[in-house]
C-alpha cells in the first residue's frame, strides 16, 4: 500500500470565484429574459452554459475555519488539503472532508495490568493529541480518534509492566515526569 502524505490543495481566493460566479449569474438571467422576451433559440444556447457555469462556481466556494482543515479528493483520489482559514475556491467536483486540527484529549478507562514485580494495579492516563498530517488521519486508519485511544493504552499497558509500581529507583509512583515522558515518546512512536 502506497503511504499518502498531505500536501496542499490547488485552491484560489473565494471572492475571485465569487466575482465569477456572479458574471455567471448575470449571464444566466440575461439569457433567462432574452429567451422570455424573444424565444428564441439563440438565448436557449446561452441559458444551458451559463446555468452550468453558475452551478460549477457555486459548487467550489467553501470556507475554512481556524484551526481546520479541508481535505479534497477527486474521482477518489485524494488531491491535497487546505489549511489556511478563510474563503476559498478550488474544484467544484471535488468532495471536501474537514478534520478539525484542535487539540483533543481523552481519559483512558482504567486497565487492570501487573507491574514490574507481578503485583496487580490499575492505571489509567490522559491523552493529548492534535492531527499533524490529515491525509494520513482520513486515509491510512478507519477512524484516528479511536486508533489513537487504542495505541494509547497499548503503551501505557507495555510501560506500566516495566516499572514497578513503588520501589527503591525508577518506579511508576516515584518518578511520574520521567514516566510521562517515556509514555508520550512511546505513543508517538506507534502513532507514525
């Protein structure tokens, strides 16, 4: 399988598209009218590319928020991202997926797993995250909030059976910073 990597998306300014879109209109009711007027078939030629030109425009104007992102794919292949917030222009035929870059954070349930000497304790964490590449969150997991819950507690499982729960040197209880930071580097390591 080929690994998709973001990218940006071919896209212009929204108001050009908008400014089009308008022209398009204007070209449509002109020939709307002529066609009232006259019937005549000349305006009928008119009236079909104008109305699919406005259709076209209108169908590529989308907005991004802050902290979002817009994926584009088209035919099913995936096209690029646009991050940058505000008004934009890009393929009307183009289907638009938008991932939110926020921060999220969840609270894993509390697992039952031996510690280091084989005594039983529960555990739980709170995970932070926030989405760098939305190519790879749309299309290389099914759904990356919950991959992310599930190789959380995978490496928290695999970290707590390393370390004893309390003792003498690096322990669970002992030494929090130390372990928070093993657990973040080894999430990030199975997030990849």
């Amino acid at each position: 399988m080929r690994e998709i990597k973001e990218f940006p998306a071919w896209r212009t300014s929204g108001f050009l598209g908008f400014t089009l879109l308008l022209f398009a209109l204007a070209w449509l009711l002109l020939a709307g009218l002529g066609l009232l007027r006259e019937r005549e078939l000349f305006y009928l030629w008119h009236l079909l590319p104008s109305l699919l030109a406005s259709l076209l425009l209108g169908a590529g104007l989308f907005t991004v928020q802050p902290n979002e992102a817009v994926v584009l794919v088209f035919l099913g292949r995936y096209v690029g991202t646009v991050r940058e917030p505000g008004f934009h222009f890009a393929n009307p035929l183009a289907a638009r997926k938008r991932i939110s870059l926020r921060v999220h954070n969840f609270t894993s349930d509390k697992l039952k797993v031996n510690d280091a000497h084989g005594n039983p304790i529960e555990i739980a964490a709170v995970v932070v995250f926030r989405v760098v590449d939305t190519a790879k969150a749309l299309f290389q997991v099914e759904n990356y909030q919950a991959f992310v819950a599930i190789q959380s507690e995978a490496a928290i499982r695999a970290l707590a059976s390393r370390y004893p729960y309390d003792a003498e040197g690096k322990s669970l209880r002992g030494n929090p910073e130390e372990i928070a930071e093993e657990l973040k580097a080894e999430v990030e390591e199975r997030l990849k």
